[in-house]
C-alpha cells in the first residue's frame, strides 16, 4: 500500500490504493469556505495515516489507528490520545497495541479502563502481506484478513479477553451506548454480515443476511438504531464478481450505501441511494441524522467528503470541502465537537491527520 491514506472505516488499508491513483491535492489549510459547521478547527497529528479516531466516554480521550513508516509502524497500531484541554496544550498519545500483526478499529468500554479492538497478532508478528492489485486488473480492493480476531485490553495494552475466535475475518466492533453490546463484521458464515454480541455472555446474534458486504457499524446514541454500509451486489457479472473475491479474501468496497434499521437489525432499510462509495456513517448526538463520508460528486471516485442526512436519507447537505479526504466523523459525548480524519494541511503529501473542531449547528 502506498505511503499516506487510510483504510476504510475500519479496513484500514485500502483508500492509500486509491489515492495512490489520484493527483496529491495541495491543500494547506485546516478549515476551507463552506465549512460552516466547524469552529476552531485544530490539528492533532502531523504525518503519518491516523484514522478512525473515536471518543471515549467521558469526552476527554480518543482511540485512533495509526501508520507511520518513518517511525518503523509499517502497519497500523492502535494509540491513546489526551485531548487538550486548551489550545496551548499539545495533544499527546502513545501505543497501546503490542506492534505485533496488523490492528484496526479501537473503541473505548464504558468504564474508562478498557477497549476493544481487532488484530492479526495471533496469525504473525509481522504485518500480513498487502494484496497484489495486479492479480485483480488493477481494480481496488481491500484484504479481509482471516486472522482478524476481537480483544479487550486494558490501557496498557494487557489483553484480557479474546471476544471472538471464528476462523475468519472479525473486526468493525464498535459498542452499545451502554457498553453491553457490541456489533461487528465477519465472514464466518461465508459472506460479510453483521453480529450483535452480547459482551458479558458472549452469545451472539446474526442481524443480517442479504448478499453484499455489510460493515461499519454503530449504534446510535439513543441505543435505538444502528447504521452501517453495504454494497449490494445485483446483476450476474456483480454477483459473480462479489463472490470470486470473497473466496480470495478480498473485496472491493466501490459500491456502497448507508443502510439504517432498529438495534436489534428489525426494519433494515437503505437511505441514501447516491451511487459510488458512500460509507464512514455515524449518529448525530440526537440520532436522528446521520453524517457519513461519499465521493458521489466526483465521476473519477475522489475527493471524499462528509455529508449529513437525516434518518430517512432526506435533506443531504454538504460538511467538508477538503479536495482530498475527509471521513471517520464522530462527535463527542456531548454533541459539542466533532472529529474526523482528512487529508488537509498536508502540505500535498499523502499523509492523513486527525482534526478536532467545535460543532456549530
């Protein structure tokens, strides 16, 4: 994968193939004209992909992803991060994951104390291999690899339970409003659907069953809905497709929508019907809209951009204006900020940072 971009909501590898196709944007700056729902907008990392950063409970801390070959993290690694409580206060972090296999998609428990997140450290040490695009006509794909497996740890990075142990790709986890549950992808039953988790049993339900990949999870803050992206693949050359690269360990992840239905998978239903890659989704504090990441406008797939919609796919209005990248929003606890990762102020490198900005209505 080449140097600077991210991976997907939690595949993270794949969106630096892609950018790896598209002129570098020089775009130095950290908030552009538009952008009218950022305030005091600050950059909290420089260089490197750092992506998928997401709050803890109490608003205070973030968990994120990060590679960076210039400091020997070929693959990414999961970080804590304090957020500044002033803007003379530097944003530090550090890594909580072993440095072993690959790692993605870190969401804090409700206690503070602990987190969940899914790697391959227990297939190899080493970051498994990156897919030959070659092989596939070029075309752009991501890994599902099979030795991607669930784990808590502590903040020190101590693993005290493993959450899943299906042969198979498991990731994607994110938790419940009250910690209870958590949701995540897999393709143990032979294609990419969501499970719900009950994490004090272990027992587990399968919410979804149409053909296509469903991922990227998250329920909302009311507890009451989940939303997720899926690709549905449709005619007999799609179908075939999809499927070819399933059995390869591969997908390509082009093609996608946001889907919303109830917490326990009842009522599933497409909201937006825009074409292209539209994924990245996440609950507004009143979980009534969703905001997520697309790349509808653009024919040549890039930029990506944030957008909002509410629940029923209606009302869509355009967040970023970055004309590189900007996904993996989430706002904090208490609806007053709003983070992301982008590809902004980079100064036309690769390189992907988090954002941190106050979220005016």
């Amino acid at each position: 994968m080449k140097k600077g971009l991210l991976v997907w909501i939690c595949f993270i590898a794949g969106i630096g193939q892609l950018l790896a196709q598209s002129p570098a944007a020089v775009s130095d700056s950290v908030l552009f004209a538009g952008e009218k729902h950022f305030k005091n907008v600050r950059q909290l990392t420089f260089g490197g992909d750092n992506a998928e950063a997401y709050w803890s409970y109490d608003g205070k801390h973030i968990i994120f992803q990060r590679t960076n070959p210039k400091e020997g993290i070929n693959c990414d690694q999961i970080f804590i991060g304090k957020l500044p409580a002033s803007p003379n206060e530097q944003f530090s972090y550090k890594m909580v994951s072993s440095g072993k296999g690959r790692t993605t998609c870190a969401f804090f428990l409700p206690d503070g104390k602990h987190f969940i997140y899914a790697s391959t450290h227990k297939g190899a040490d080493t970051c498994p291999p990156t897919p030959d695009r070659k092989k596939y006509g070029n075309r752009y794909i991501w890994p599902l690899y099979n030795s991607y497996d669930i784990f808590m740890a502590d903040l020190n990075g101590k693993i005290v339970k493993q959450l899943t142990t299906a042969k198979g790709y498991d990731a994607e986890a994110t938790l419940s409003p009250d910690g209870k549950k958590m949701i995540y992808c897999s393709d143990k039953d032979g294609d990419l659907e969501l499970y719900i988790m009950d994490l004090a049993s272990g027992k587990e339900k399968r919410i979804t069953r149409m053909l296509g990949y469903d991922g990227g999870a998250w329920f909302s803050p009311d507890g009451k809905k989940i939303v997720w992206r899926a690709s549905r693949p449709k005619t007999d050359a799609e179908i075939r497709e999809y499927k070819e690269l399933l059995a390869d360990g591969m997908v390509a992840p082009t093609n996608m929508e946001v889907w919303v239905a109830n917490a326990d998978g009842s009522n599933a239903r497409q909201i937006t019907n825009l074409a292209q890659a539209n994924w990245a989704p996440n609950f507004t504090p009143d979980s009534k809209h969703i905001i997520f990441c697309s790349n509808h406008e653009y024919k040549r797939g890039f930029p990506f951009n944030m957008y909002l919609t509410d629940i029923n796919g209606k009302g869509l209005e355009k967040i970023s204006r970055d004309k590189g990248f900007d996904a993996f929003p989430m706002f904090s606890p208490d609806g007053k900020k709003i983070i992301f990762s982008s590809n902004r102020n980079n100064g036309g490198t690769r390189d992907t940072n988090l954002f941190v900005a106050d979220w005016v209505e």
